[in-house]
C-alpha cells in the first residue's frame, strides 16, 4: 500500500538515546509506518540529505497558555522543531480561570485579563480545539489560578472550604484530559500556601495517577528544603514530582549543584521524580523585590509606569535615578526582568543529569523575551552537545523526547517507531545553532530543516507551511 510520505536519506535518532542509523521513515496519516531501509513507493518523497531526524520536541515547561490561543502558528516553537507544548506550569494556567479583580503576578506573564475567559477547563480545551495550534498541546492546572478563582486575597492559606472548591475544579479538569495539578510557590500570590493545602488539594491527583509539578518554594538559599517539601507532597498523595527549571539561584548559592543533585538521586531511588532546566545561566519572571542583588545584573523586559525602561539594566536605572537599585526596581514595578543568577557550571551539571529533561520556560507575552523562548532547543543540540560534548547528541534528544513522553504519559509519542504519531524534525546537525540573543532575542535557530506535526509539513525553508495539525493531548493515567 501506498504512503503518504517517504522520509529518505537520513540518520535516523529514534528518541531512546540509541546511536543513530542510516535509513528512511514511512508516514502514513498520522502514524509513522515503517522505520528503516523502506523502498515503499509513497505520494511524497523527501531527500534528507544524510541529515538527522528525531522525534518532535517536547517543550515540557511553557507559558504558551493564552499565546497559543492568539498565535497559533507558534512560530517559536515550530522554529526549533517542538511540535508538543505543556502548558499551566508555575502555578498558572489559562484555564480554569475566573478574574474578578486585578490580575495578580504572575498570571499576568500569560496575558491580559480580558484573555483569561474560561471559568471551566473545559472551555479552555475547546479553545484550543477551536484555535487548532500548530503544535500539541498538553495542560496542567495552576495551583495560584485556583487560589485566585476562590480567595478574596492570596496572601494567606486557604480555608478547608476553599480547598474543597478547589478540590471540585481540579477533579473537573483532570476529568477532562489536564495531565496535574503545579504550583508556583516562590511567587507571592501561592508563597503563603501552606504545605499541607498543597497536599489537601493534591489528593485530587491519585486516582488519576496524575503529575505534581512545581516550581520550588525557593530556589536560592533554602533550596534543599523546598526541594524535600516537593518530594513530601507527591510522596504524601504517590504520584510523580516534576520539579520545573531546576537551579541554584544568586551568587551565595552557586556551585552547590552536587548537594541538589546528590538530594534529586536520593529522591529519585524512592519515588517517581523528574525535573526541567532551560540551557542558559539566566532566569526570567516577574520583577521581585526579593530577587534583587545589586552583585546580579538585572535587565528590565517591561514596566507598566515605565515602559521607557524595557531593555535597560537596573543598575543603570538606578544610577539615572539617584536611588538604590531595590527603590528603583519598586518604583518599576508592576515589571518584568531577566535575572543573571546562575553560574554556568552549575546548569551544566543539571543539565546533563539523566533524569533531566529540556524545557525553555519562555515568556511569549513579555516584550522583550528572554531568548530561551527562541533559542533553547536548538542551543542544547549545537552548543552543548556538538560544541561543547556536555553529552552526545543521542543523549540531548532524548531528553527532548522519550524522556519527556514517559514522564507526562504521551504513551505514542516521543520516539519514532512504527505505530507512533508522526511528530518529526529534520535538522542538520554540523550546523543547527540558536541565533536568539538577549539583545535581540526573537531570532529563529539555524538548521532546523523540516517539522511534521502528526504526519502534516508545519515548518520548512524558515517559516511555517500554514498547516496547523497540532492536538490538545489529554493526560492518560499509567505513567508513574
């Protein structure tokens, strides 16, 4: 029989971290047909040109909540061959979400108020079936998005009654596909939550077998401790831990990657535990008053009174001003940043660590975005598998893929196999390089040569085809 397509010529990397083999991979529909030396006669026939292909990345950690609603070509991400996104991490989600008041930081990395319009999960899920996005989409619910759908303020621990409404809209959501419940707990509106309201609404997670992902309490000094109360929570309700952009931030905590990840490997030998880390010694949120260190450079991304101020350096406002740098990052506030706070050998341990997987943690709404929105997958397979050898290029896709797809359950996806979805990504390995800087950080990578989303051409020749073929996935229990 007749395919539809004929991938020829081309190295293949199946996803497992197995080295590559010379051959072609066989598409029909959606599903990939056959791997290996195929000579099927097919509708379409491509030339790799000796050049790799993988398994679609999988963006595991993502703030494309409301972007992939107004976009959806999602040029970003098709650019660097991703062809599923997670979305709903760090405690915020798109839905379910209800805005009664001002939006708290930091739903508003998502968007505006007027987009957060889906009281139900299920009116977000049928946004994104309306919206029909060029890639998947997979969606945890935020805990801070529930917090702010029930609490008249956040600066407090929920009420057993609210954590009973909470309760209710969690179960809805995972009843209708989201893969878990994350938690943002080192921003404000969720810093107040108490470890036990986090377990009280993370009991909904285990019928399901669902994900508790979370960014940490706290990242910086008292990181080993907010790492245990992670590991407490999806130990106390057994399911698996994802802990999101695993660092050692500000100056006074650097080098101590070998006690995280020492901790990670003991977490990891009792209980399912997984994390993230973005390939760049520079973090990007909101502006926090905590997280100001005057030895740190600090670059503004945007500023709701000044907007005159985006792409400047804190200290450099300051010093415009004649105020300290904490004054002049108040006065800024509402605002975004860019945090210069980690030291390279550090996301270097952390990134080559078996159990981590590539997520960019990029923020589609901010102006001036950190350039891991465009830049981090192409960035681990040029510079730190191919130049700077951290790990081979096999080990750096699957941790893009397979690694990804056991961990939130994407059961045929994440490898190319016959019988798998035909996510796909043709690229040239001896050039594919990130280009987006912080300076000029909406640039897309080098070398990405061809993405197929469910069997369907969505980027070639540096652009998108048009073709919009991505799904919402719902989660499937089994994955722990």
């Amino acid at each position: 029989m007749e395919c539809d397509l004929l991938i020829d010529n081309v190295s293949i990397l199946d996803g497992t971290g197995s080295e590559p083999c010379r051959g072609s991979v066989a598409v029909r529909g959606a599903t990939i047909e056959a791997v290996g030396k195929n000579s099927c006669a097919a509708k379409m026939v491509i030339d790799g040109r000796g050049h790799a292909l993988a398994p679609g990345f999988i963006d595991v950690h993502t703030h494309d909540d409301l972007y992939l609603l107004r976009s959806p070509q999602m040029l970003p991400k098709l650019s660097q061959g991703v062809t599923t996104v997670i979305v709903g991490n760090c405690g915020i989600s798109g839905g379910p979400a209800t805005v009664k008041h001002a939006l708290p930081d930091p739903m508003n990395l998502l968007g505006e108020s007027s987009e957060f319009r889906y009281p139900k999960f299920r009116d977000y899920v049928e946004a994104i079936e309306l919206a029909r996005p060029a890639v998947n989409v997979a969606t945890l619910v935020g805990h801070t998005t529930l917090r702010n759908n029930h609490l008249d303020r956040l600066d407090r621990v929920a009420s057993r009654d609210e954590i009973d409404k909470m309760k209710k809209e969690l179960s809805e959501a995972l009843a209708n596909g989201a893969l878990g419940l994350s938690t943002g707990l080192a921003y404000l509106s969720a810093n107040s939550a108490s470890t036990e309201e986090v377990i009280g609404l993370a009991k909904t997670l285990t019928p399901a077998s669902a994900i508790y992902a979370t960014h940490l309490r706290s990242e910086s000094n008292a990181v080993l401790a907010a790492f245990d109360e992670a590991c407490t929570i999806a130990k106390e309700v057994d399911v698996r831990v994802v802990v999101s952009h695993l660092k050692c931030a500000g100056i006074d905590n650097w080098n101590r990657s070998p006690e995280l990840l020492a901790a990670l490997d003991r977490a990891r030998a009792q209980q399912p535990t997984a994390c993230d880390c973005y390939p760049y010694t520079a973090s990007s949120s909101t502006l926090d008053l905590r997280q100001v260190d005057e030895r740190v450079k600090i670059t503004i991304t945007w500023s709701d009174p000044h907007s005159e101020m985006a792409g400047r350096n804190l200290d450099d406002i300051a010093q415009q001003w004649n105020i300290t740098q904490l004054e002049a990052a108040r006065c800024l506030q509402p605002a975004g940043a860019v945090y210069h706070c980690i030291a390279e050998n550090d996301m270097r341990n952390i990134l080559r660590h078996p159990a981590t997987m590539i997520g960019s943690d990029g923020l589609p709404s901010d102006p001036r975005p950190h350039p891991r929105l465009w830049g981090t997958f192409p960035r681990v397979l040029g510079k730190y598998a191919r130049e700077e050898k951290l790990f081979s290029l096999s080990e750096a896709v699957r941790k893009m893929t397979s690694l990804p797809a056991e961990c939130f359950g994407f059961q045929d996806r994440g490898r190319i196999h016959e019988g798998f979805c035909a996510d796909l990504v043709l690229f040239d390995p001896d050039t594919v390089r990130d280009t987006a800087t912080f300076s000029d950080p909406m640039r897309a990578a080098i070398g990405i040569e061809a993405v197929w989303v469910n069997g369907v051409l969505s980027y070639q020749n540096g652009n998108t085809t048009g073709n919009r073929a991505g799904r919402f996935l719902p989660h499937s229990s089994g994955q722990n």
